[in-house]
C-alpha cells in the first residue's frame, strides 16, 4: 500500500544551532492513527510543523499523497488539517463564522450542511452562535479540531490535542478520533498522555532529542519490550530473601507477604518453573501467584532513559 506521508531523512538545525530533527524517516499509512510519544524538546511539534509546511526543512524530504511539501504545498496542505498545541482563536467571531471561514481559506466551496455535522460531532452544535472569546478552554480546543477539519482533509495532525482538558472532554475526543479513522481520515498525534497513545493508536513512535528511536505496532511494543512481573503471595510474611533465591534477583514486599520476579517475554525460558521448584526448596509455602503486563509508560520511560 503507498503511504498517505512518507518522510526521507529529515532534519532540521536552526540559526542557533540546534538540531531539532536528525535523520528522520518514516511512512504513515493511510487510515492508521499513530501516536508519538516524547519529552518537552524532544523534537514532536518541530516534526509536526514541518510536514504541515510552517517549519523549513535543513535537508531531506516529505511527501503527502505522494506530491512534494515543498515543490506541491498547496496541493498538500489541502490535503492536511493541523490542531495547534496552542489556543489560538479570535475572541469576538462566533464558532459556525469561524469554521467557515477556515473551509473559505482553503478554496473550498461553502457547505453549511457539512460545517454544521462538524459542529454536532463536536458537541459544538448548542453554541454554534456564540464568540469565541466565550468558550471554556476545553470547548475552544474542539473549535480548533473543527476549523482543522472545515476543509474535509485526508490527513489530521493533532499537536497535544486533549492538553489541559478533563478526563471526560478527553475520552469525547478520543472517540471522535476513531469515528474520523473510520471515514478514511490518517491521524497523527503527539500526546503527554500515555493513556491515550494506549487507547486509540495503532501505531507508537517515540522521539528524543530530535531522534525517531522506534515506530512499532502497539500490540507488538508492549510484547517484544514489555516486561511481565510475576508476584509470588507467600502464605506467611518472611523477613529477608532466603540466599537459595539469590540468583533470581527478587523483590520482598514491605509486607514480607509477596516475593516480585520480572522476566522478560522474549526469551524462550522464562526461569519461573526453576524459581518454583527453588522456592519450594527453600521451604516457603504459596499461596497465590500473579502476573502483570508491564505498561506502554513503563516502556516509554524505559526507552527515553536509555538514550543517551
């Protein structure tokens, strides 16, 4: 299948010096919705602005529906809805105004009926003739989405979309998200939130200091770098590991009730059926055994401490 974006070594260094972008390469898929995770600088929004064309390139190239950001940008930026991190809105247009204008901008013809199930799907429809400068925060970050979606784009890029929002507004626009992958809309996110990388993305990429360290399936990160940990409930509290466990690097509870293991999934020997049959030896009674998953924050943390 072609990619709906396709990027081929990008970099980017400012006047300063700084090098936001190293050698980035990566292909969305069209329909897909990826999710990238990283630290504040790490070079998320400067990837983001650049495929969307706000942001030069030093080197290297992008293409969108296989036409060129530069030498093709009106075409491409027909193509692409962008939600900016920051609320950016003009206080005294009112909403429905704000989202036509934003389709006029494009060359697009007027279509009330299309602006209008915009506003219904954000739950925008009651205040459709209110001023902006009167919205809540949460309310106002929804116009931004419908403004970046006035133009009907192929390609969304939603820059820290549920940022400063309520847990409830966030879940809204996460199903909103997926109704949008379901019309044939690509999503790319860049998210604080590992919850919502974990919720909705089919794929996670993950950026540090200007580096794509990984893209993967989500399903396929969690299992190829997740770590299980195997808790092990004792049926009475012991005080200190028995040296016979030693070799198996395992964590008492505060309580003396639970003995921790963590092994890795990708090994063809796990060592729990060595470590039972030493535990037994040791002379400690069971009485109950529990396995955890490790979580896409714990893999993130992981990968970002790891980089140099």
């Amino acid at each position: 299948m072609q990619p709906i974006v396709s990027i081929a070594d990008l970099c980017k260094t400012y006047s300063s010096g700084h090098q936001a972008l190293k050698n980035i390469s990566l292909d969305i898929q069209p329909g897909e919705i990826l999710a990238l995770l990283g630290p504040n600088g790490a070079g998320k929004t400067t990837l983001i602005s650049t495929i969307c064309g706000i942001v030069t390139p030093t080197s290297g190239t992008v293409t969108v529906d296989n036409h060129d950001i530069i030498n093709d940008y009106r075409h491409t930026r027909q193509l692409i809805g962008l939600v900016p991190q920051e609320l950016t809105l003009g206080a005294f247009e009112k909403v429905r105004n704000s989202l036509r204008f934003s389709r006029g901008l494009h060359g697009c013809a007027p279509d009330d009926d299309y602006i209008d199930q915009v506003l219904k799907d954000l739950s925008l429809w009651d205040k459709r003739d209110s001023m902006l400068m009167m919205l809540s925060g949460g309310m106002k970050r929804r116009v931004l989405i419908g403004k970046a979606l006035s133009h009907q784009p192929t390609v969304l890029f939603l820059d820290e979309p549920t940022a400063g929002v309520d847990v409830e507004l966030r879940k809204d626009m996460w199903r909103l998200v997926s109704k949008l992958r379901e019309s044939g809309v690509t999503i790319i996110l860049t998210t604080h939130y590992i919850e919502e990388a974990e919720e909705i993305a089919d794929r996670v990429g993950v950026i540090n200091n200007g580096e794509l360290l990984l893209v993967e399936e989500k399903t396929e990160l969690m299992q190829k770098l997740g770590r299980k940990q195997l808790t092990i409930e004792l049926r009475k509290p012991i005080t200190t590991i028995p040296e016979s466990l030693d070799s198996y690097n395992l964590q008492l509870s505060d309580s003396g009730n639970n003995l921790i293991f963590h092994y890795d999934t990708r090994q063809d020997r796990t060592g729990i059926t060595a470590l039972m049959q030493a535990i037994n030896h040791a002379g400690l009674a069971l009485k109950d055994l529990h396995t955890s998953q490790s979580s896409l924050e714990d893999i993130f943390v992981d990968l970002v401490r790891a980089d140099p």
